[in-house]
C-alpha cells in the first residue's frame, strides 16, 4: 500500500544552466571561441561501453 508523499517530487530535481554561473567576462568564456573540441567524443569513445551503462542490477 502506498502513502502519501512526504516529500515535494520537485524537490528531487534541480535545474541547473552553466550559462547562468559562468559571468559573460569570465576567462574560459573569451579562450571558447579558440579551442575546438568537435573531435573529442571520438578520441574519448574506446572508453565507453557500446551497450551504454551496466546495469547495477542484473537481470533475471
């Protein structure tokens, strides 16, 4: 039998921007428009499963 909630759902989440905390004059911001990082999904790819995440659970 279920109860009834005893905490908000909302508050489980949260939303969160980097646009919002990274200040539009900070250092990383101006050094962005210079460094290129298209290829790194693919240099970074022998380190990720093909299955996406084990499971923490096996499966019956």
């Amino acid at each position: 039998m279920m109860g009834a909630r005893t905490v908000m759902q909302e508050a489980l989440f949260y939303s969160f921007s980097l646009e919002d905390h990274v200040p539009q004059s900070h250092l990383l911001r101006a050094a962005d428009r210079f460094v290129d990082l298209s290829g790194i999904r693919e240099k970074l790819r022998p380190f990720y499963s093909e299955t996406g995440r084990p499971r923490s659970i096996p499966s019956s």
